[in-house]
C-alpha cells in the first residue's frame, strides 16, 4: 500500500464541470419555463457568470496544463455562453428601445427650429 500513489481528483475538472453543469440548466430552464419570471430571472442572474468564469478558467487551465479535458469542457461551455450572450443583447436592444421611444427622435431639431407663430 506504501507503493501506490494517492490518487485525488483533480481540482479544476471538478470545478469546470459543475461551473458547465450551472450553465447549461440555467440555459435550458431559461427557455423551458417562459411562464415563471422568477425562475427566469433566477437563470439570468447565475447562468451568464457561470459561463463566463467557466470560459474563463477552461481557456486559462487550458494554456497552462494542456490536458485534452479543459478542451472539451470549453467546446461544451461555449454554446449556453452565446445563448446568454444573445439574450442579454436583444434585453439591452428592449431596454434602449424603450428609452428613445420617451425622447425625441432629434431633440437638436427641436431646439433649432423657433415654435409656431399663432
């Protein structure tokens, strides 16, 4: 028993899969459950972060120990991290949308241009 080396699970694959684990659910509960807001506003506030420290850390862990698993866990954390990416962009496109739909479409227009004589 003295001859066998002790053997423990690598830290960083352990991390990386359930940071993968935490993005993916959140990506498929995001689109699976329309009808509860909470549910989704739960998955839109973990499953973005989740993607990105694991995009992170796979490409970082990657560079540094060169070990084929890192490889895989980025192949398999990039499809919910453009899906979060997608849906965070058309969220910013409503929100700026329902901005300018309050002001003016040139307000330097309207400033330039004297009222209407009555």
């Amino acid at each position: 028993m003295a001859d066998e080396p002790d053997r423990r699970r690598d830290w960083a694959v352990t991390f990386l899969g359930r940071l993968c684990l935490i993005g993916w659910t959140c990506a498929i509960l995001y689109e699976a459950f329309d009808f509860l807001k909470p549910v989704r506003q739960i998955c839109l506030l973990f499953g973005p972060w989740a993607c990105v420290i694991a995009l992170v850390n796979a490409i970082g862990l990657l560079l540094i120990r060169r070990r084929g698993i890192f490889l895989l866990f980025l192949l398999l954390i990039i499809p919910p991290t453009v899906h979060f990416g997608m849906v965070l962009r058309n969220i910013a496109d409503q929100k700026l949308k329902l901005y300018d739909a309050g002001t003016p479409t040139n307000p330097d227009a309207a400033l330039s241009e004297p009222p209407p004589a009555n």
